[in-house]
C-alpha cells in the first residue's frame, strides 16, 4: 500500500496555478511547503502507527485510498486543487490546531436532507479563506455539505467532516 500511498500523494500535492487573489495576481504556491512536507513526514509515521485506521472511507473505482493532505493556515483553493488532482474525490487530513481533522470528499450520489447545499460559493472560490476556517465551517454542519460542480470541475462534491480527530502527540 505504500507505493499506492506515494503515487495518491504526489497526485494530491500537485498545485496547478489556477487558484488566484481576486486582482488576477498568482499566490505563492511554495509558502507552505517545508511546513506541508513535514506534515506529510509525521502523517506517514502516525499512518504506519495505525492511527488511521477507519478513517479512510472514500474509495476511488479501482478500490484505492487516494489522500491529500493539507495544512489549516493554507487557502482552500489549493485544497480544492488537490482533490480535483485525484480525481474528484479523496480522504483528506488537514493539520490544524494540535490535531488532524479527517475530511471525506466524494461525488454527490445522494445526502440526507440535513446536508446543507451550498448556493453561494463565491466565499470559497474566490482564493482568500483558509482551510482552518472551512473546518470550522464543517463541524457545525456533520452531516457535511455539497458544493456544486464548480467548485469540483465536473460534478457535485459531498464533503462531510469526520467525528473523530486524531490529536498530534507532542512527544
């Protein structure tokens, strides 16, 4: 599973450009990257503890895992990027605030009536909020939300926040 694991995540860390300040300017894609790349370092290790263990319920159509892994402090855009990356639908971990928070992003195939549609999402697509805001954002919301074929280039994505977070042991 690690080849697969190492093929999913090069595909989930690819940031094409396409996320913009709203002057039309392109954003510094590499801010992160030290930070996101020992993220991806620790997530391996707690992985290989089996810390995620049942937390990876998104499963793409040759049966994989695809993950992405994100940074709180970063802009949605680039997360959105990512998912789009692997297809449309992901595992994600997102470090934020001492823990791991999981995330499932999957194609809409049919949600609950007290999933929230989102009408406006210009507040995501417009590149200035960060992804610890969006998790915020979820946890008021556990049965998730959908977003609609914009935002996922193609068709309507459920995005639904985990129950469970996985604290970051400082040790």
């Amino acid at each position: 599973m690690s080849e697969v694991n190492a093929i999913s995540r090069q595909a989930s860390n690819v940031q094409s450009g396409n996320c913009r300040k709203r002057d039309g300017g392109r954003m510094n894609v590499y801010k992160y990257y030290d930070a996101l790349s020992d993220f991806d370092l620790l997530f391996d290790d707690l992985m290989a503890d089996g810390r995620f263990d049942g937390l990876m319920p998104v499963r793409d159509t040759n049966g994989e895992c695809p993950m992405v892994t994100a940074l709180g402090e970063e802009r949605l855009c680039f997360l959105f990027e990512r998912v789009r990356a692997t297809g449309g639908c992901a595992n994600v971990f997102v470090k934020s605030k001492g823990r791991i928070m999981p995330i499932s992003f999957t194609r809409v195939v049919s949600v609950s009536e007290e999933t929230e549609v989102m009408s406006d999402e210009s507040e995501w697509l417009d590149g200035d909020s960060r992804i610890d805001a969006f998790i915020d954002y979820l946890r008021a919301r556990p049965d998730g939300i959908v977003l609609s074929g914009k935002l996922s280039k193609g068709s309507s994505m459920h995005i639904i926040p985990s129950k469970e977070e996985v604290p970051i042991d400082k040790s």
